[in-house]
C-alpha cells in the first residue's frame, strides 16, 4: 500500500517538474492577436463577466454554459486572464495525473504500462501539458479531472460507502462535470443505460439516474441565466451532432483524415485491439464487470470525436481517462517487450523536439498544428508509418509471442 502511495507521489512531483519546464519554454498565445475564431475569446468574456469587468454576458452557444472554468478562475486573487488559467490548469492536471495513477494501481496494471502513459499523458503535444500551456484559456482541463473522478467511483466503489455518500459523490461530480461540459451529460447518460442492463453494478444505478437528473436540471437553469449571445434554435447539442453529421455525408472524403486523427491521439495504444489474448475462464466475470462499462464509452468518444465538433484529435483525447484506462487494460493482458515496442514506435508522433509557436503573432503556422486542416497530401505519411509500425508488430509477434504464457496478466488487468 505504501508503495503504490509512492508511485503516486513520484507521478504528481514528475507532472509539475514537466509543468514547470514547459511553463518556462513554450510561447503563449498572443490572444489581442489571435484569430476571434477560437475558442479561448468566448471563454475569455465568461471570465471578464465574472471578474465583474463587464456586465452583460455575451458569450455565444455552445461555450455559454461551460461556466465552471472561467468562474473558478476568477475568482483566484491574480487579476490577470492568462495567469489564472495557467495556475488552474496546472492544479487540475496534478490532480488527474494522481486519481489516475491510483486508479491504475488498484487495478493492478503493470507498472510499466503505467510509466508509458503517464510519458504520453505529459509530453505529447496533444497531452495535458503541451496542449494547454500555448492556449491556457480553456474549460477542457478541469474536464479531465471530473471525468477521472466519475471513472474512479464507477470503477472503485467500495461497499464501505453509504448511499448517502455515494449519491452525494455521484451527483457532486455530475453537477460539476455538466457546468464544465455539456458532453457530461452524455456520459451520464451512456452509464445509466449500461448499469440498468449489467447486474454486477445494479446497485450504482439509482444514484446515477438521480445524478443525471440533476446534471440535465443544471444545464437548463445554465441555459436560463447565461443565455447564448445569439438566439438561434440551432443552439443545442443534438444539433450541433446532426450538423457534424450531415458535413460527413455531404463530404465523405473527410472520414480519411479521421484515422489520422485518431492514429496521433494515442499513438500504437491502438495495439490493444491486436492479438489481445481471450480471457480464460476464470477471468470472464471480472472482464464482463470492469470492461462492459469502459467499452460503450470508448465507442462514445469515438462517435463524438467524428460528428461533436470536428477537431477530431483534440475531442478523443479529451476522453483520456476512459479512454486510455481502457487501452491499457487491454495492453497488460500483453507480453513485456509489446510495451517497449509502443513506446519506441509512438515516441515519432509526441513532436518532442518541436514547441507549439504563439499562433497569435504566427498565424501562418496553425495548419501544421490542425490535424484536421491536413489534406491527403500532407497525412499520407503517417498512413504509410501506421502499416509499417504494424508489419513490424507482426513480426515480432511471431518471434516473440503476442500472447504471455502466464494468466497473471489477464488477471492483473480485470481484478
């Protein structure tokens, strides 16, 4: 037990150490500069209205009701946009990086695997630290610490817990998650319909349903008092969906580019869908508690990382805790050396040795920062890069083996 209280310990120092080096290093947005286009200006005049700066409240759909990020950030003693958010950002990704971890350890994955996503997690480019360091202004980082909290009550309910505590705790997080992102809502919803149908966690499903009513009235009270800038009937989620939707249909040719996208989110994770061993038996029931919650949700991600936005990469990370939680463990039920192959192999997609510039004073160079601005031409090489990281999978797959000789695995990645 010490020991993996150690391992959190290390993992949240290693994640400020990272914080603090690319604090230093990595350029900032120039927001009086930078295109009105992004996000970071609506978010921005959320924050102006709660510093008390400016009166009326004219922030457009869908950011209007992501209020949560912008109103704790006012209120830190800095009066200073760009200062806030960082330090904010920053205590949101020491807290994820610390649940996670203990989420991981409880469930016994191998500490390897661990140490390879916690690498991924803090220098990609698309990761926690060097996607929100360059534009600090955002509701996506508080996201991850929420949804990291609803995964380790769906995951690591005790029976110790009363329901008083475990309703309070489910609809704290949904509250809280639906003021930070109205795709909160969604992710209640997709666990109520899994718990109704799953008898191993029956007992959760009635503090969840109470959770998601309370979730869809906070978003309409939200939508009462900070109404959208614009009054349009298109201001709504579900259409927002059926719009990203109908572009695909009317330019299939797009659905190229989603592979990509996908491919630099999480790199050769993607692996875990190769040769991953079937479970023996006596490992059935622990696959079938623990995995039938993590699955639909992946396929969630995936469908809203296509139609809820376009930025296609940005949207499945924002999915990371489930997401990533569900890869690895996958990938644990995988031999050792599968782990130094998808480290070595991801490491060309992190952009290691490149910094993200201030896109405010070099607006120029946004395209090679968009995954989805990329036409065929410019996306062609990681097509050929995927297919050859995967013949050399399957080569050493049958030098080596891709299924371990011992369960321990299988078990150590359910229990």
């Amino acid at each position: 037990m010490k020991e993996k209280g150690w391992i959190v310990i290390a993992a949240v120092l290693s994640a400020l150490a990272v914080y603090l080096l690319y604090a230093f290093f990595q350029p900032i947005y120039t927001y009086s500069l930078l295109d009105l286009r992004y996000d970071a200006h609506q978010y921005a005049k959320a924050y102006d209205y709660f510093k008390g700066f400016t009166v009326n409240y004219e922030v457009s759909f869908p950011f209007n009701t992501r209020i949560l990020m912008p109103w704790l950030a006012a209120h830190l003693p800095i009066n200073e946009l760009v200062t806030n958010f960082v330090w904010l950002n920053g205590v949101f990704i020491l807290a994820t990086i610390a649940l996670l971890t203990w989420i991981w350890l409880k469930l016994n994955i191998r500490f390897f695997w661990i140490a390879i996503a916690l690498f991924w997690i803090l220098f990609h480019w698309k990761g926690l630290v060097r996607m929100y360091l360059p534009d600090p202004v955002t509701a996506d980082v508080g996201g991850y610490f929420l949804l990291t909290s609803f995964l380790a009550l769906l995951l690591l309910e005790e029976k110790k817990l009363s329901k008083a505590w475990l309703n309070c705790m489910f609809i704290l997080i949904a509250v809280l998650g639906t003021l930070q992102k109205e795709a909160f809502i969604a992710v209640l919803g997709m666990t109520v319909l899994l718990t109704r149908k799953n008898s191993d966690t029956a007992g959760i499903t009635k503090p969840l349903l109470l959770s998601f009513c309370f979730s869809l009235a906070i978003y309409c009270l939200v939508v009462f008092f900070f109404p959208a800038a614009s009054t349009d009937w298109r201001n709504n989620s579900i259409v927002s969906v059926l719009r990203g939707m109908k572009r695909y249909a009317e330019h299939p040719d797009l659905f190229l580019s989603v592979p990509v996208s996908w491919f630099l989110a999480y790199g050769t994770f993607w692996f875990a869908f190769i040769s991953t061993p079937n479970p023996s038996p006596n490992v059935l029931f622990l696959l079938t508690s623990r995995v039938s919650l993590l699955a639909p949700h992946f396929f969630l991600w995936l469908f809203l990382s296509v139609f809820g936005g376009g930025d296609t990469a940005r949207i499945l990370y924002n999915a990371m805790p489930f997401v990533l939680t569900f890869l690895l463990l996958k990938l644990n039920r995988l031999p050792t050396w599968t782990g130094g192959y998808v480290l070595l192999t991801s490491l060309p997609l992190m952009r290691l040795f490149q910094l993200e510039p201030d896109l405010g004073r070099y607006p120029n160079e946004m395209p090679q920062w968009c995954v989805e601005c990329w036409s065929m031409t410019e996306s062609w090489g990681y097509w050929v890069y995927a297919i050859a990281v995967l013949a050399g999978y399957y080569y050493l797959s049958r030098r080596f083996g891709a299924i371990g000789s011992d369960e321990s695995n299988e078990v150590n990645a359910l229990r």
